[in-house]
C-alpha cells in the first residue's frame, strides 16, 4: 500500500494538484484531494501526511506524521489533544502571505490618511467637497509591531513613501536584512509608542500577545494615530481601542477581530474612526500567494521524505 497525503485546500488549481501529485508520487505516497475536511475524513485513518487548515483533520489522523496547514496562523492546532497521533508534528506556511498583507497595510494606511473612506461618504451623497485635511506616510514615525515575513515586505514597500522612521519590534532585538532603522525588544515597546504616528501589527495570536495593546498601552499613543492590524485580533483589547476611536483620539483599520466573524450586532461596525476589512488580506486569493504555498509545501515534503529537518516547523507551546 502506497503512503497517502491527503490535500484540503479548495483554493487549489489544476496545476497546483498536478504539481503535488507528480511531487507525491515520485516519492512513493498516493496523494488525495478534496474541497471540503467532511470529504476527506474517511480518508484519513492511514494518512500519513496531511496538507489543510481544519483542526479536524488532526483530530482524525490517528497515523498521522506530519500536518502542514496552507495558513500562516496555527491558533487552532494549538490546543492540547488536538492530534490524534502523539507522533505528528506540524509546520506552516509562513513565507507565502508577505506580499499580499504588506500591500494590504499599504492601502490600508492610503486610505486612512488620504481620508478616502470620508471621500467615499461624500460621493455616495452626491456631494463635491474637497478640502478635508490629510496625513502623509512621508515623515510619518512607522513602528512595525513584528518583524517577520509579514513585517519585513511592509517595510519594504513604505520605506518608498519617505517615512521619518521605522523601527521594529521584536522579542530578539535582530534587524532581519537591516530594513528598519532600529529594532527594539517586545518588552522595551513603550519607548517608542509615544512616538508614532503609524503602528502596524503582525503578530500571531499566542498567550505571549494577548491584549498585547492594552488600554495603558494604547494610551502611550499620540492623538491621531493610525493603528494598523493584521496580525490576529486578540493582540488588542478591542473593547479599550472602540473607546479611543470614540473618543476620536485615534484612528484605525483592522483586517482581523477578537471574534471572527464579527457579529452583526457588534458595535464596532458604526465605530468613527474606523476601517473593517473582513480578515481578507492574506487570502489565498492572489496568485502568488497560492505559487507560493504550494512552493513551500513541496519544498518541505521533500525534505520530509529525505528526512531532513522540515523548515516551517510549529512549537506547539510556543504556537508560533
């Protein structure tokens, strides 16, 4: 009996599945593939490796050895009995959003600052106003909460608009490819809060950043700030960021939320102060994204069956 991979993934292309196959089958492992988790649990009692997003899948692997999730994000993989197999061990896809989310803080950071959102507002009323004040990234103090893939592309592409500064946070201190200015420890924050003008958030949901922005913390910020975060939604106490966007003291654009979906009677949706995006920037919408996952994939199933050491692996205490 062939080894099997089983493949979720109904953002997959023909070529995308031609390619694995070829990859698996040269290997020796049959590869399956299915849109939906529910089609392939009957599939999955001689799994060995498995390429899906749903917790579900290593809940029914009872042989599993290695689950490698398409999403960059593991928050669901990291509770405890979640494999069935004591043996599996889990990677990501880390590398594969970057671009996507980096354009996505761009145009979120456009929008806010060029005011497009009010202009939007102004159109649907059919009026022609044009004098409301905007903001420039140009001289704007940036700091990137979280200087991985995610953080690293952002600065890359608003270090061309001529900020005043960007620094990173981080918890090693390291300037990965020296794209910031400076790089300053997670626990040493507060130094430079007071100082910006646009935070941006890419940070995982881990215990470690649980209302990381808390209601002291956002307070370190300057009136007009814009917060930018597409990292998870529990890195900020949302409750504590509504009541300065109320308040009119700050300003932001969240692609993600404490509860997803956010609920329809939520408060945050008639918030001033505010752009919601629907957790859409790192979608397995744009090409290079998905050219990308696949990429990674493949190049740690060949690792896999080498038995080299697979790149992307996920400390399950840590959840990153």
């Amino acid at each position: 009996m062939p080894r099997r991979l089983v493949v979720v993934n109904p953002a997959l292309e023909d070529a995308h599945i031609s390619q694995i196959r070829a990859v698996a089958e040269k290997n020796g492992f049959e590869a399956l593939f299915f849109q939906k988790t529910a089609q392939a649990l009957p599939y999955l009692d001689n799994a060995e490796v498995v390429f899906g997003q749903s917790a579900r899948l290593a809940q029914n692997s009872p042989r599993l050895r290695w689950l490698c999730t398409p999403s960059a994000g593991v928050d669901q993989f990291t509770a405890p009995g979640v494999f069935a197999s004591p043996d599996a061990v889990l990677t990501n896809s880390s590398g594969a959003y970057g671009v996507t989310i980096a354009e996505h803080v761009v145009m979120f950071a456009l929008e806010m600052l060029r005011r497009q959102t009010d202009y939007s507002a102004i159109v649907a009323r059919r009026e022609w106003k044009r004098d409301l004040p905007v903001r420039s990234i140009k001289n704007s103090h940036v700091t990137l909460l979280g200087t991985g893939d995610i953080g690293q592309e952002a600065a890359i592409r608003l270090r061309a608009f001529g900020p005043a500064s960007l620094v990173g946070v981080n918890r090693g201190g390291k300037n990965p490819k020296g794209l910031f200015d400076r790089v300053v420890l997670q626990d040493a924050q507060d130094s430079v809060l007071p100082e910006t003008d646009i935070l941006v958030i890419s940070l995982p949901g881990t215990p470690e950043t649980f209302h990381m922005l808390d209601a002291r913390r956002l307070a370190l910020l300057p009136d007009q700030a814009l917060v930018i975060n597409v990292g998870r939604g529990s890195v900020i106490d949302q409750k504590a960021l509504e009541k300065e966007l109320r308040g009119g003291r700050l300003c932001a654009a969240l692609d993600v939320f404490e509860q997803e979906p956010l609920p329809p009677d939520d408060s945050l949706w008639d918030c001033p102060n505010l752009l919601i995006a629907p957790h859409v920037a790192g979608n397995m919408t744009l090409p290079y994204t998905k050219e990308r996952i696949v990429s990674l994939f493949l190049e740690d199933f060949e690792n896999y069956c080498a038995g080299r050491p697979l790149l992307r692996q996920v400390d399950l205490k840590k959840g990153y």
